[in-house]
C-alpha cells in the first residue's frame, strides 16, 4: 500500500487546500500520517470555513473531516518522521505556516529528502510553497533555484492584507510567497489567467491555492502511477 505523510500548520491551515487532498489520497487508497511541528492537532483558518467565503457545503464538510479525522485530531511530531517511510509528503497551504512550516527545520528536511531520491514525490500548496525559500539540498544550493513553481502570487496578497501586511485576523504577514520563492531562483508563474495551476517539476509538485488543491492531489496520483476510478 502507498503512502503520505501530511505536513499540516498548527497556527491556521486552509481547510480544502488539506482536506481535498486528504480525502481524494484516502479514497485512491493511500495509507495515510498527519505531522505537526510539535505534535499537537493542526488549527483550522476559519476563514477557511466561513461559508460566506468558500460556501455552504465546503465549509461543513472540511469542518466535520476537520473535527472527526482522527489522523488530523493524532498527529505525530515532525521530529519523528522520515520521508524515507512515505511515497510522498504532501505540505498543505494556509497562512498559518508562514509561522511554522515553513520555518521548521524538521519540515525543510522532509521537503529535501521527499525530492532527493528517485522514489520519493513531495505536493506543495499555496503559501506552503513559501518554504522553498528556505530549503537547500545537500550541496547547500536553494532545492528551488531553477526549477519551475506556482504557488500564492502577490496579486491575491494584495487583496487580503491591509497597507501594513497586517492580516484580517491581526497577524503581520511575516513574508510573502511569491517574492521570497522568486528570490532564491525560482522560475515562478501562478498562472493567474487560469482557473488552476498545479506545476510539476521532477519529483517536486506545486500548486497555487485552494481552487487548485483538488487538481493537485489528482496530478500527485498521476505522479505516484495510482490508478483511480473516474
């Protein structure tokens, strides 16, 4: 049987950014692990969930599979786990890992190791993408320097936080994806004029935002040669 380990944010993770790749993983019948930084149970944004936002049917079923997962409400610690274990390692998108995904030590090296070898296939969603910005290889080269990503562009940022990069919620956005990804040589293209955008580049896959995360779990199937019903 496959295998995933889940990387998820306990300061705010987008619920469909993780909960449709969950859920389309578990049904192609992948065994499944959810880690956190310290091992206790990720935060949900709840903007994420706020049916005005993302409506009706969305926000109850992200926040039903949120509450009743046991994989999400029993996490491990990043600390123990080893990419070496899984198929693949999906990082989840959302604000809240600006905070502490993207700046865990554990996390990086789950990234590095997930894409090092010829086995291994690493998702990366939305503002997730942002610890590409931090991660190196084994040679110490940046693991984004010349290879193709999409990830959160500026242009969305830009209508969600005030002229102080302060947040709806208060936080001061600590950086921002597209700038920092970019920065440390990576071919970036969003794809604004499309709906989705899920870009593949070897064993690295990574995809915009929430509209793109079901798109994305189907391609990380694709990658990982799992057949699934139509």
């Amino acid at each position: 049987m496959s295998s995933a380990l889940f990387v998820v944010s306990e300061h705010g993770y987008w619920g469909e950014e993780c909960i449709e790749p969950l859920t389309t993983l578990t049904d192609a019948g992948l065994d499944i692990t959810v880690a956190t930084p310290t091992g206790e149970p990720p935060v949900l944004d709840e903007r994420s969930v706020d049916p005005e936002e993302v409506g009706e049917d969305l926000s109850e079923h992200v926040r039903e599979v949120h509450e009743t997962d046991e994989r999400l409400n029993n996490p491990i610690p990043l600390a123990q786990a080893d990419a070496a274990d899984y198929d693949t390692v999906v990082f989840p998108g959302g604000h809240g890992a600006e905070w502490d995904v993207t700046q865990d030590v554990h996390a990086r090296e789950l990234l590095r190791e997930s894409v090092a070898g010829d086995d291994g296939k690493a998702l990366v969603v939305c503002h997730t993408v942002g610890i590409l910005a931090f991660t190196r290889n084994s040679d110490g080269e940046f693991l984004a320097d010349g290879r193709s990503v999409t990830g959160f562009p500026n242009a969305w940022e830009e209508g969600i936080v005030d002229e102080n990069d302060l947040l709806p919620d208060g936080r001061k956005l600590p950086y921002w994806v597209e700038d920092e990804v970019k920065a440390v040589g990576a071919d970036w293209d969003a794809e604004l004029d499309a709906d989705t955008s899920v870009t593949v580049d070897g064993d690295l896959i990574t995809a915009r935002g929430p509209p793109s995360s079901a798109a994305a779990a189907r391609t990380l199937l694709d990658e990982l040669g799992i057949e699934t019903s139509a």
